[in-house]
C-alpha cells in the first residue's frame, strides 16, 4: 500500500468524523463559485444594478474566504487534537515526524481537493437557478448560462492555496511531542478548572463599557471601543465568569445534589473552560451575522412603511418656485394610462419663530393640501397665523437636530425675517406629520396668501422653494409588483424627468427633481435586496459551520466522555439518566451562544437604527433570531442523537 492509498484509507475509515467538514467545506466552495459566476459573467455590465451586484459579490466572497480560512483551520486542529493517540501509534510503528507531517499534508489536500470538485460541480449544477434567484430577488432581468470558465480556474487555484497554507500551518499543531505524550492523548487527567476573580470582573466591566459607550453616542470611535470591549468582555464571560459561575453553583448542594445535576453541572465546569474559545467564536459569528440581518430586514420594513404612508406619487422638488411650473410631461403620462389624479403645489421657506425652525407657507396651498387628504379648511385674518405641529414621533433625531416651540391658540409669534422681524396670532392649530418628510420640518406657519406675497417679495428668491405633489386614488397605498400600473407608469414618467427639468428651466440651470414613490421604493428595495441576499448565503456558512465547530468539538471528547459514562454505567447509571445529562450538556453548549448573541445583536443595534430613525424593528428580530434557532434545533437535534448512540455503545 502506498503513501497516498494509506492517506485516503485514512480519510475513508474517519468518515464520520470528516463528513461535517468535507461537506461544510463544499457548501464554502460552491458559495463562493456561485458568487464567481455571476461576478464575471459576460452580461452583468449591462444591467441597471450589474456593477453595484458585482461589487458585493466580490465583498461577499471575500467575506467568505476569509472565514472558511479560519474555519478550516479549526477544525483540522481539531481533528488533530483527537488522532494523537493514533500518531503515537504510528511512531512506535517506526514511522517518523516528517512523514507524519506528509501524512497530515496529504489527508488535508485529498479532502480539500474532493471538497473543490464537489462545490464546483454542486455549483454547476445550481448555476442557472442561482443566477435566477439573483435577478429576481434583486429585481434585474434575467441572465442567460453561459460557461464560467473564469470562475472555475479562480475558484479552484483559491481554495488550492488555502488549503495547502493551512496544511502547512497545522503542521505547527503537530510539533515534535514525544510518543508517551502522543499515546495519552485525550485520556490524561485533567485538573479542576479555575477561574479568575479578576478576569470575571473585568470581562464583566468590558460588557458593562461596550453597552454604555453605545448609548453616549454613534461616531467611528465609540463604534470601535464597543466592538473592543464587547468582543473581549464575550471571551472572558465564557473562559472566565461562566466557570466561576458554575464553582458557585456547586457549592450550593441542595441544589446541585438532586438526580443528574451533579452529573452534568460538573461535567460542565470542564466543558465550558475547554469550549470557551469555541463557543466565543460560535457566539461572535452569530452575532454578526445577526446584526446584519436585523439591520438590513428593518432597513427594507422601513421602506416598505415609508411607501405605504407616502400619499403622493408623483414629486417634483422645484428649486426655482414659479406660478407657471409646466408639468405637460407629467399631467400627458397620466392620463394617457387613463388615471384620475389631484395635483397640489406647496411654496415655502424656512425660518425662525422666536428661534424655534419652522417653516413657512401660503394658505391657499395649505387648504388645497388638506382638500386634497379630506381635511378641515381654515380661515385667517390679516395679523393671524396658523401653527402646524409636524414632528414626526417616530423620527427622535429630526426632532433633537430641529428648534422646535409648541404654540396654543392666543399666543403672539415672531418670525425673524432678513428685513425685519413680523408678529402674527396664532388663531389656530394643526398636526400634520407629513410636512415631516415632506419638506423635512418639524413645524409649519401658515399665514394668509397676502402676508406671504409680501414676505416673499423682501427675501432672496433662493431661498424660497417649492414642491408639486400629484395624488392618484386608483395606485392606493398597497406595495406594488414589477408589473403592475404604478410600476409602469412610474418608470414613464422618469423617462421624462429631463423634459420637466428643461421646460422649467431658467438661464440654463436646473429647476427641480422629479422622484416617485414607487422608483424611490425600488431603487431603496434593490440596495437592500442585494445585501439581504448575499446575507442569506453567508448567514447559512455562519450557521452551519457553528453547527461544525460543535459538532467537532463533541467529537473531539468522545473518547474521553466515553471512558467516564462506561465506569458511571457499572457504578449504576441508566441509559435515561445518561441521555438526559448529556442532552442538557449538548443543549448548554448549542443554545448559550445564540443567547448570548441574541443580547448582543439586541445592545448593538438598537442605537443604530435610532439612528436612521426606525424604532419598529419587533419583527426583524424575530425573524432572524427565529430562524437560528429553529437552525440551531435542527442541527441540535441531529448531532445529540448521534452522540447519544455512541456514548450507548460505550456503556454496559
């Protein structure tokens, strides 16, 4: 038998120990190659979103690459850690260190290059759909196969050289033990795990800091001092406080002396320390992919409701206000398409009320405003003003940027003006949080249209602005499909944004900006499409490699777990008692990391999305910390089963 031969017998009698890297390492490799097809297919330049995909594709892969680097790298060492006994075997055999190291070489480029030719050919086989998936998920139109040569070659040379670099990295794992050490194995005695007081306050008080600077304020600082202080205050609460914790609980008998607890509380004492590293990457990995998720998923709710409140369909933001705007292009699409619709003009400008920031506008528009919506129509006397309250509650951030003074009916208000200042009673109030994204005010004065042309004829024109919204009853409110009429229709319109630009224009220069609320919802969706998809793909890696690194962990003390439940089992263990102790232990280790992770995820970005002003992200988080877990409980579920069998076998 040859060098090679004995390598791949090798790999084929450890089968089940391999299976969960070989085919976690397939699922990196066909990832990637996907990402690779359709960043170098012929045709994605010429899409509306090709260039912007692409480039996330090529984050997403390196992302990827990245990980299945350290991922790879783990769970070789520890399957190293568990053949040592194995090597000393070898050794007594006559074999020496170089052609160990050979030996490890060759397992580790065999299983690397199975793993590449099984993720490209999975690929393959999935290009089509996956490139399907990507145009309609993103909202592109479709791409045709084609033969990714490129992607191959690039492929296949990148995960030859992590591969073969990690070969020769792990080789540092080996080292030159001596065969009694190797012979022992998992097997030696291990002494009682201790922990710092010290270091369990300090991680404590890492947490403790991370959560408290976000909360001071978002800038690049205070961001990376959160990320320094909460990565390191998770290493320590697993290596540290959670066996401290569990000492603590030992000494409490009558809790702990009751059926398996003593069992398994001191089982875990051991675990813990010994899985700390591994549940702190587990934890780490999670987290991140979990913040992602929560952010982008709020993100694109948050489109979604800021479509469904939006009236008005049709926008043109006029930067040089006029009584003669021609909105032809506009009006001649619509009803073409045979729509009713309602137009109204706002004119306005901002100013100071007793140095509060309001904003100002003529009645007559205000009214043809509230006609439109169904409101109630107002009257004003010469010296009278109208007081609009249009804080958006939900936007915290415009309210604490913005000036802002409540005003009741009686109350004496003063606008400060460039000649002058002017004082008008306000004689009536309103609410309308519309003007909060409409014309990005938190409060509105309304004075009577005379009053206003005389302002207006003292101030400079630039800073008078003005904004054409058009209403149309038929499109509601209901998020629309590609197909539908307001898509169409949508896209008509914007064709001739240039045509109302130019018709309006004076002494070459722009007059406005046309927008719709449907081209603003998808151009927002398919940002947020891109990143939402590429985070699925990556979420699964995070997932299921989690899953790995458990997986190889139990296997790693099997052996020993083994000998421990064998000498219970003749001292009278059941194989009940023995299930439920090991499930709880199986249980701890899969779910204390989402735990964790679902508080981290749950500190971090709430203030992020404060930030961008959403505070409704109940469902996002559901979402995403529901499918972990129910991920979490399949591959649970499937490994304590196979743990549980091998552990039977090892009893009497």
């Amino acid at each position: 038998m040859s060098f090679p031969q004995f390598a791949f017998n090798n790999i084929r009698r450890n089968g089940r120990a391999y299976i969960a890297f070989f085919l976690s390492s397939v699922f990196m490799v066909m990832i990637f190659f996907a990402y690779a097809v359709f960043i170098y297919h012929p045709y994605v330049k010429e899409l509306p979103m090709g260039d912007t995909t692409a480039t996330g594709m090529q984050v997403a892969s390196i992302i990827v690459y990245v990980f299945a680097f350290f991922f790879v790298m783990y769970s070789i060492s520890a399957f190293l850690k568990s053949r040592n006994k194995e090597f000393g075997i070898l050794t007594i055999l006559g074999a020496e260190p170089a052609q160990i190291r050979k030996l490890v070489i060759l397992e580790n480029m065999l299983i690397g290059c199975l793993s590449i030719i099984v993720g490209i050919g999975g690929g393959m086989l999935l290009s089509k759909l996956f490139l399907m998936l990507t145009t309609r998920f993103i909202g592109m139109d479709d791409l045709p196969f084609y033969f990714p040569i490129k992607a191959i070659l690039i492929t296949v040379g990148a995960f030859l050289i992590l591969f073969f670099c990690i070969s020769l990295f792990t080789l540092l794992f080996i080292g030159n033990k001596r065969t009694l050490e190797l012979l022992t194995g998992t097997s030696k005695p291990k002494k009682e795990p201790k922990a710092s007081w010290f270091f369990s306050l300090l991680g404590v008080a890492l947490l403790t800091v991370g959560f408290v600077v976000l909360r001071s304020g978002l800038n690049g600082g205070t961001i990376m001092l959160a990320a320094v202080t909460g990565i390191a205050g998770t290493y320590f609460f697993y290596s540290q406080l959670s066996v401290l914790i569990i000492r603590l609980l030992k000494r409490n008998r009558k809790t702990v002396w009751r059926g398996t607890r003593l069992l398994w509380i001191s089982e875990m004492s051991y675990k813990m320390k010994d899985n700390a590293r591994m549940l702190f990457m587990v934890t780490v990995v999670i987290a991140i992919a979990s913040m992602s998720a929560v952010v982008i998923l709020s993100l694109d709710q948050e489109n979604r409701e800021q479509f469904i409140n939006n009236d008005f369909a049709v926008q043109y933001n006029v930067y040089t206000p006029s009584d003669q705007l021609d909105m032809s292009a506009v009006d001649s699409r619509l009803q073409a398409a045979g729509l009713d619709y309602q137009q109204v003009y706002l004119e306005y400008f901002w100013s100071d009320a007793d140095l509060s920031a309001v904003s100002v506008m003529p009645l007559s528009h205000y009214n043809r405003f509230n006609t439109i919506l169904g409101k109630k129509i107002f009257q004003l006397d010469s010296d009278s003003a109208l007081f609009v309250d249009s804080r958006n509650v939900k936007d915290q951030a415009q309210i604490d940027r913005n000036r802002f003074r409540n005003y009741a009916e009686g109350d004496t208000l003063t606008l400060n003006l460039e000649a002058g200042s002017m004082q008008a009673t306000v004689t009536a109030t309103d609410v309308e949080t519309r003007f909060a994204t409409l014309i990005y005010s938190t409060a509105v004065v309304v004075l009577p249209d005379e009053k206003f042309e005389e302002i207006t004829q003292q101030i400079k024109g630039y800073r008078l602005s003005g904004k054409v919204l058009y209403q149309i009853p038929a499109w509601g409110h209901a998020v629309p499909d590609r197909h539908s009429s307001e898509a169409m229709v949508s896209d008509q319109i914007l064709s001739s944004a240039d045509t109302i630009r130019s018709d309006n224009a004076s002494d070459d220069n722009y007059s406005g900006y046309l927008s719709t609320r449907y081209g603003d919802f998808e151009r927002y969706r398919q940002g947020t499409a891109l990143f939402t998809f590429l985070g699925i793909f990556i979420g699964l890696i995070f997932s299921i490699s989690s899953a790995s690194f458990l997986y190889f962990r139990l296997h790693t003390d099997l052996e020993a777990d083994g000998k421990m439940v064998h000498s219970l089992s003749k001292m009278g263990l059941s194989f009940q008692e023995m299930k439920r102790s090991s499930t709880v232990q199986i249980a701890i280790l899969f779910f204390l990391p989402i735990g964790v992770a679902i508080i981290e995820t749950l500190v971090v970005v709430k203030p992020f999305l404060i930030e961008f002003g959403i505070t409704n992200y109940t469902m996002p988080v559901l979402t995403v910390f529901g499918a972990f877990v129910l991920a979490q409980t399949f591959y649970f579920i499937i490994i304590r089963s196979r743990y549980i069998a091998s552990l039977r076998k090892m009893m009497v």
